[in-house]
C-alpha cells in the first residue's frame, strides 16, 4: 500500500471535523468540498499530505478532542468533583445550602479546598458575566486539583478540576436549593474559551491581566497578558482585587480604568500595596475579606502547570492513537514507535519540565506579604523530608518558591500521566538535578541538590535509578 496515500487518508480524516467548523469543509463521498473548488483524494496530493499531516500528527488542533481517543463529553472522567457528583447521587453525601452562598461553603468542605484560597475578579470575562462588575467580583478557591468560581447572585457554582482523561473537566452546580443537588457536567459551553487557541486547543485554564473599564468591561483593544510564574509583576492583575504588600514592585491590581480607551500614561499608586477591600465592595457578602496577592501567585503557577500537564497527556494519547492507526494502516505491529511518535511527546515533556523547574521565572525585587492565611495553609499541606522542607515553602523574596520545583509534581495531574510522558518527564528531571544536563535558566547547582533530596525523601513512586544518586545535601 502506498503509504503517502495511508498517510494523507488518515491525516484528512482527522482533519475533517475540526475543518467543518473552521472552515466550512464537507465529505462528500471521497472528496473534500470546500467554498471554492474540492480537493480529492488520492495519489499525487503531497502537498495537501504534508499541510494536513502537520495539522493532524502535530499539535491538539489536528485532532477534535471529541474523536478518538479522548471523547471529550462521554469519557468517563476520574476526578474529586465526579467522586463528589457519584456520591451525591447514591445519597453517601450531602451538601448543607447557605441562605447567603448557597451551596459554596459545603462544596469547598468536601473538597478539601481552603477558604483562604479567594482571590476576587472583577473582569467580566467568565460564564456568569452578568454579576460581575467592581463591586460584585467573583470569587476563585481551589486546591491542587479543583478550582471553585462563586459569584453573587450567580445561577450556579462553576467547577473545574484536572482529569487524567480528559485534561480538564468543567461542571457547574446550581445555586437554587434542591433535595438533590449534584454537579452536571459541561462541554461547549466551557470549552469555547478554555479550549480555544490560546491553550493550544486543549481544555484548560486561562489567567489574564486586562484593562476594565468601571462596568467591569474588559478594555479589549487595549490589549491584554497572560499570566503566569514568567510575567512581569508590571503586567500582573489588571481585572483582579489584590491585598497585600509588594514594595516598590507596581502592579495592575485593583485599578479601574476611566474612559472607553486605555489611559496613555498609568499610575496606580493607589492600587498598590492595598491591605483592605472595604472601601471597594461589601467584604461581609464573600467568605473572607481577601484577595490574597500570595493566593493569586500560586494561582497563576498552577494554572500554567495544570495546563503542560492536560496537554502532556492528551497530546500522547494522541499520538499513541494515530500511530497504532498509521501502523495498522501499513501492516506495522501495533506497538511499533516512531521517531515522530517520540519527538511529539518528548516536545510536550520538555514543556513540562521547563515550567516545572521554573525557567525565566520573574524575578522580585521587594518582598511580597499576603493578608490572609493563605502561605501558611498551603504550606502547611506540603510533604516534608528529614530537614524540614517541602516543594510547598515559598520565598516571597527574589522568587515565589524557595526551591524552585512545582510542588504539582506531587499532584493526582502528574501521577496518572500516560507512562510513556511521565517516564520522559522523570528521566530529563533526573538528568538535570544530577547536573548531567544544564538547561538555560535552570536550577542551581544548590537547588539542584536540595530539590533530589526532597523528591527522593517525599516521592514514593520515583524509578529505582533516582535512588542512584551520589547527592546528598
């Protein structure tokens, strides 16, 4: 069989319904219509080969997440929200309803998510834009694995939580008293924005910075950021209440824009160093009267590292699929690996690893102090090894992390990667922290040392060969 042909086959059939939507393609029979011309298949297309190949084999775009093998909205999905779903629906747990927050308090209880983990958003740039303005944000809480949005008012509770199928799975909750209430899950809706191009076609999350007008409007054509470890604390929180110190550092928190268009020149002085939202909205209508700045710092971290490790596990099944069809195709063993299998998911791996050890990390130049409990409660959650430390121990002074490694490599994300990703993931962090690879921007040779004691001391599940290291600060 003439495998040019096998290959263009596969890579337009994989192509076929994102091109419907993108760009209003149709089958018909063999062909491919389109608004001008078609173009059919068969021999002689190589130029159509390598254009759709490259879509098909090389990133999420190519492959609709609602196909094989992900299903996006009928895969069953492994997560804390769907054990809370399963169990609300045998009757093995109950959520108390609160005449003011509705089903908020009870749903952070029996998720294990700490209440001094709110930051308030005043951007109406969510499902529930509607409540959101600056006097009525909405409040964010989450732990390692979920993230709970609340607004006033609001028709339901938003959830997101990683999923090892999936990526990232999205339920709302209603906010109306019910016998029975239960989280229902949520595809097009969510995944309009949180899988659109600016994660890469992936089920995701999205931190960004903009400037909002005093509806709450986000000011689009003023631009926006980003948000992550990388950003400048210059570009951090436009949208966002923030309480807390940053010293001389500015910042684009708790600022509200006049006008329609952005301002030529930006002073926020009087949005910097804010310890009290009281003059801003009424603190008694959320759970705290914080928007913690250490809160929205992790947040933006974890955020970009939950998004590396869906799109590390999605973009390897992927690719494992589209080889065994490929192999099958062709008469190969189904196991056989290619070279481009491999390069596909050691690129997603790199990606994880260089975030995770926190390459081109802002650096601070003033030290940074909340204003709730935050810092100590997520410390408080973190493994520690024979001298006391924990991924989970924060710097606040030059650096968010005092030992610059994701605390998420402990995380139900990393573990149930796809074994192939994951034993890549482990075996480039092991060269690195052993100084057998020095990556621009990586680890120091002291943070080297102490981040392979702390996995080694903490990580049960780490290969034997970790256990070889000589290191032992």
């Amino acid at each position: 069989m003439d495998v040019e042909y096998v290959f263009v086959a596969l890579a337009i059939d994989r192509f076929h319904s994102i091109a419907i939507r993108a760009f209003g393609v149709k089958r018909v029979g063999g062909n491919i219509s389109m608004a001008r011309g078609s173009l059919k298949l068969g021999r002689g297309v190589g130029a159509l080969g390598v254009a759709l190949a490259a879509i098909a084999a090389g990133s999420g775009w190519g492959q609709d997440i609602e196909r094989a093998p992900i299903h996006y909205s009928t895969a069953a999905r492994h997560n804390p929200v769907e054990t809370l779903r399963e169990r609300l629906e045998l009757g093995t747990q109950s959520l108390a309803f609160d005449a003011k927050l509705g089903y908020l308090p009870a749903v952070l209880r029996a998720l294990d998510i700490p209440e001094s983990s709110q930051v308030l958003v005043f951007s109406k740039t969510s499902l529930q834009r509607e409540r959101i303005s600056p006097a009525t944000p909405r409040a964010l809480y989450f732990n390692d694995d979920v993230l709970i949005g609340f607004c006033q008012g609001g028709r339901v509770l938003e959830m997101s939580a990683a999923d090892p199928a999936v990526g990232t799975a999205f339920y709302t909750l209603d906010q109306a008293r019910s016998k029975s209430p239960a989280p229902v899950r949520q595809t097009e809706s969510c995944l309009l924005c949180h899988s659109s191009s600016a994660n890469q076609g992936m089920p995701g999350h999205l931190v960004r910075s903009l400037y909002i007008d005093h509806r709450g409007n986000p000011m689009l054509a003023a631009g926006s950021f980003r948000t992550d470890h990388t950003s400048p604390i210059a570009e951090r929180w436009g949208g966002w209440y923030v309480t807390g110190t940053s010293g001389r550092q500015k910042h684009m928190g708790n600022m509200i824009c006049e006008g329609s268009s952005r301002p030529r020149s930006i002073d926020n002085s009087e949005g910097v160093n804010v310890v009290d939202l009281a003059s801003r909205i009424t603190t008694a209508d959320y759970l705290t009267p914080h928007s913690d700045i250490v809160a929205l710092m992790v947040l933006e971290h974890q955020a970009g590292m939950l998004n590396r490790l869906a799109r590390a596990s999605l973009e390897t099944q992927m690719a494992l699929d589209y080889e065994r069809d490929l192999n099958k195709a062709l008469g190969r063993p189904l196991g056989e690996r290619s070279e481009s299998t491999l390069s596909r998911i050691h690129g997603v791996g790199d990606a994880v690893v260089e975030y995770m050890l926190f390459a081109d990390e802002a650096r601070l130049t003033d030290p940074i102090k909340g204003t709730s409990t935050f810092a100590v409660d997520f410390a408080r959650r973190g493994r520690r090894d024979s001298q006391g430390r924990s991924l989970r121990d924060l710097d606040l002074k030059t650096r968010l992390f005092r030992y610059p490694c994701s605390f998420l490599i402990e995380s139900r994300a990393f573990d149930t990667l796809p074994a192939l990703v994951k034993d890549y993931i482990l075996k480039r962090l092991w060269e690195i922290l052993n100084g057998r690879e020095n990556p621009k921007g990586g680890p120091s040779a002291g943070d080297r040392a102490a981040i392979l004691r702390i996995l080694l001391e903490t990580k049960p599940d780490l290969p034997d060969y970790w256990k070889t290291t000589t290191s032992r600060r």
